[in-house]
C-alpha cells in the first residue's frame, strides 16, 4: 500500500465546495480546512467524484466483446500491479477515513457532524466489500495517515468474516444519521441516503451468507441472511417503488426523486452540458453484446423455460424466432431484426460487437450521437434489486418462501413488465421446476447488463459449470445480415447442432463466440483475484497471496 500513499498525498486535500456534477476546483492547505459545514461536505463531494459509473462486464457468461475476457476465458496471469482493482478501492477508503478521522475538527454541532461522517462510513463500506468480493481477506484500514513508514502501510490481511462485520457496523451507523430519501433536499439529490445504506447490506449480507454456504467456509451463514432479510424490511417501509415503465427507467425519464426505484445513483449531468460524462451508448454499440445463454434465460409467455415450453419455435429460421412468445423483458434487453437502433435498422453481425444479440436495455439514441459525452445517471442499487434479493435471501435462509412473499417480490417485477404469469409454489411443483432456480433466473435476466452476474456465478459457486463451456452468439440467417456465410462458417453449428465434430447447440448457424477449448476455470484457485505482486513484495511478507495463484 505504500505505492496508494502517495496517491493519496497527491488528491487527499484536492478538497471542493462545489455542487455533486462539478470536479474539484479548489486546493486547500489541510491546516486552513476543516472548519464549517461547509468545508466537510465539500471534502465528502470527493467520495462521489471517484465513484465508478458505466461498465460492461464482460467476466462471465453474459457478455462478450470482441476479444476474450481473460477472466471469462481463464487465461490471466498474477499482475505485478491492479490499479482499478486495488490501488483506486484503497486510495477511496483513505479518501473516506482522511473525512472520517479530520471532520470532527470542525466547529459543528455532532448530529449534524454524523450527517457527513455517515457519508465517509458508507463509502468505505462499499469499497471495502469490492475489495471482499475480489480478493477475500484482505487489509483493513481504518485511519488516516500522513507518515509513509506508518505500520498500517505495512497490514497483513484482515479476515474477510471480520471486514464484512465493520461493512455493517458502518453501513448501521450510516443509515442511522443519514437523511431519509423522503427528507433529502433537492438539490442534494445524488447524496446517499438512509436506503442506500439499507440497500449495502442488503446487497452485503446476500452476498456474503450465500458465498459462505456455497464455499463451505464454516461461518455462520444464516446470520448474514438474517442481516439481508431485515435490511430489506426496513427499506420497503422507506416509500419506494418500481417504476411503471421498464424501458424507460434506464433513459432520462428514470432520472430523479421522483422515480421511487431509485435507490442509489452515480449522478452526471446537468443532462446535455455536462462537466461529467460518460460513453455507454457507443459501448453498447461497439463494445459488448449479450450471449445466447442470457437470451435462453428468459422465459416463455406460459412461464416456462426453453427445455419445458412447446412454445419454443424450432427449428429457428429467423434471427426473431428467439425472441419469440418470450418475457417481454427480453425484446426490452435486446434488439429485434429490423428495430431502429445505432446506425438505422438493426442487422444481425453488421457492427464489431462480438456476434452475440446487440444491448438495447438502456440505449438512447440521443446519447448515442453526443460521441463519449452523455449524461444519464447510472442506477447503482434499485428498488428492484431489493425485492428479488429480499426473496433469494428468505429462500435460502428458510429453505421456503410464501407465495404471498414470491406476490411481493418477483411476481412484482413480472408484472410491471406485462408477464403474468405468476412464480408460486404449486406451479413449480406442477412443471418440475426449481423454486432457487426460478428465483435466481429472475434476478439474472431484470439485472442483465447492470453488473451483477459475475458477482452471482462467485456466490452461487457454478462458475466451473458455465464459464468453461462454449459461448455462444446470434443465429445466422443470410438473408438478415450484411455479412458473408463465407467469412463466419469456420464458426457456425452445422444442421445437427454440432461444431467441428462436438455439439454446441440443438440449432443449426448458432455463431460460437469462444470455444470451450480455449476456457478453464479452476475451482481451487479462480474464485477470488490474484493479490498484485507488487502489494506482497512491499508489505514486508505480511500480505500473503491467494491459493494457487
């Protein structure tokens, strides 16, 4: 850590006064700050500025991008540094504790002190668990410092059971001293509330208590569950709701207080003029498409999947015929033959995005031609999110869940969409489904592109199951496309499904992204990250590396 040091020397005072959408513009001394109000929400103005936004995650089997994902595909190697995965979450939590340790200086009475601390107790939560998720046990910082031969600069790894404890006791206090979303001033719009701490360890104690069980640590698991479940029963007594319209609830229509599903949002903007931007529309274009193992998630219109629905239309003779008698979240995920998108009308395999289904879910044609300068907030946490983990969580946690509760929670979300067909326990029984299954189908495909279906397969532990296998993309059809049946054969099925010699797929010019030859996955060693060679070598011998790597 003694390399994050000095990045932390060098932005720790980069202090600002300044609205949420406007970086820094001020240096202060240190000794001249830390006086008003004032001063200690402008230095909490940082956290928000290096908050991470838009990403597409290409780690699991969700998406593609031209080139292999050297986590998906199993080929990376030990790094000598990580400056995303661990240099940039360590310098926020110092940002967070230099707040934490320095604010009390100023002149302010304490409920209104706690207001801003429980900002700083927020964001090194949430930090800290990102740190969690990749590497496991992991150094706990909880001070500031201004020395370079410090001890903490030389920290062992705390145990990740104990770091997920200080993530509640944080989150606790921040959801105690933070405003309500009710109650939160407009112009603070942006700012966590008490629901975004609620929301942390919600989404913390999910994670954690179903990662725990399924790695066998030994922890009691159950207790991280029960730290899920009573999170989100306090958060839905908050006044949230979802928003009635799925497709625009990712586009400027969804922006605001006044969409109840928000939760917690990276804020850019003002919308058109920004001074913080943003380029996913032309990722969306250019960068990433979903794979046909995402597509084959979603149901049909009787509620079943494709192995048990005889609405499946097959064989296939048509890009559409997927995206037939589907979920209608899936014509709202992914493009259609013929819809107008990008360019003009959307054609199979005509644009460098992985020949996989083109990502429609939050696409704005208005964002699209402002070239890397778009605006549109990005959803961190949505109400959403709250509802399918609340049911996951008591599922796991009971080994059951109510049909009233499934009412509440999934049902919910199917029926904001217009799919109503219900998820209850006689109809799993009655179609030999899985109710865990059904309930973590629903949580892959409303969040598809939102970030969490890496963090899922690490939890669920079936990464060895779906990241070794073939990827697979769009149907071919010559007469839907641009693109040569010469230039793509080497890589679609033959008319038995099957792809020099193995089967793939049961459909014929199903395009293969990646080969299952050319990915592995190692269940003793791929679960957490590699510790960056140059954080062992500087810690004095205190920071050990993961298993196997």
């Amino acid at each position: 850590m003694r390399k994050i040091y000095f990045l932390l020397i060098a932005s720790a005072l980069c202090l600002s006064g300044c609205d949420l959408d406007k970086l820094p513009e001020t240096n202060f001394t240190d000794a001249a700050f830390w006086k008003t109000e004032t001063d200690v929400r402008a230095a909490c103005n940082r956290l928000y500025d290096e908050l991470q936004g838009f990403s597409h995650d290409t780690r699991a089997d969700e998406l593609v991008r031209t080139a292999a994902d050297n986590v998906s595909a199993g080929s990376r190697t030990v790094p000598s540094t990580s400056d995303d995965n661990w240099n940039k979450p360590y310098t926020r939590i110092f940002t967070a504790n230099n707040i934490l340790d320095k604010a009390p200086r100023a002149a302010i009475e304490e409920p209104v002190l706690n207001r801003w601390m429980a900002e700083a107790y927020f964001f090194r939560a949430y930090h800290n668990f990102m740190l969690v998720k990749l590497y496991g046990d992991i150094p706990l910082v909880l001070k500031s410092f201004d020395d370079p031969n410090d001890p903490i600069m030389y920290s062992g790894r705390t145990s990740r059971e104990q770091v997920i404890q200080q993530c509640y006791k944080d989150l606790e206090f921040a959801a105690e001293w933070l405003p309500t979303r009710a109650k939160l001033p407009e112009k603070d719009w942006g700012r966590v509330t008490r629901s975004s701490a609620l929301g942390m360890i919600v989404r913390i104690g999910l994670y954690e208590g179903t990662f725990v069980k399924y790695h066998n640590l030994g922890n009691d698991y159950k207790a991280h569950l029960k730290k899920s479940i009573d999170a989100a029963e306090l958060l839905m007594k908050e006044g949230h709701d979802l928003y009635s319209n799925f497709e625009k609830l990712f586009t400027f229509d969804g922006e605001g207080p006044k969409n109840l599903e928000n939760v917690f949002v990276k804020v850019y903007g003002p919308n058109g003029a920004g001074t913080t931007v943003h380029g996913n529309a032309r990722a969306m274009e250019n960068s990433v498409s979903i794979t046909r193992q995402m597509v084959d998630l979603f149901l049909y219109n009787d509620g079943l999947p494709r192995e048990k629905s005889p609405l499946k239309v097959t064989p296939e003779k048509s890009f559409d015929d997927a995206l037939t008698n589907r979920d209608p979240r899936l014509k709202m995920t992914v493009f259609s033959l013929g819809e107008d998108a990008f360019k003009g009308a959307y054609i199979p395999f005509s644009n460098q995005h992985g020949y996989g289904y083109s990502i429609k879910k939050g696409f704005m044609m208005d964002e699209w031609i402002t070239v890397g300068r778009e605006t549109v907030d990005k959803m961190l946490i949505r109400y959403a999110e709250i509802l399918i983990s609340y049911a996951e969580a008591l599922y796991e946690y009971n080994g059951s869940i109510t049909n009233d509760q499934l009412d509440k929670t999934v049902n919910k979300l199917r029926s904001r969409v217009g799919f109503n067909v219900k998820l209850t326990n006689d109809f799993t029984t009655a179609n030999g489904l899985n109710m865990l299954d059904e309930i973590r189908r629903e949580r892959t495909v409303e969040f598809i592109d939102e970030g969490f279906r890496y963090d899922d397969i690490m939890r669920w532990k079936i990464a060895e199951k779906v990241l070794p296998t073939y990827l697979i993309g769009a149907k071919f059809v010559d007469s839907e496309t641009s693109k040569l049946r010469k230039d793509l054969e080497a890589r679609l099925t033959d008319s038995t499904g099957k792809l020099k010699g193995k089967q793939v797929y049961d459909e014929a010019d199903m395009y293969v992204i990646e080969l299952a030859d050319d990915r592995r996955f190692d269940a003793d060693r791929n679960y957490l990250y590699p510790i960056p060679l140059n954080e062992v070598a500087l810690s004095r011998g205190n920071i050990t590396q993961n298993p196997n790597w």
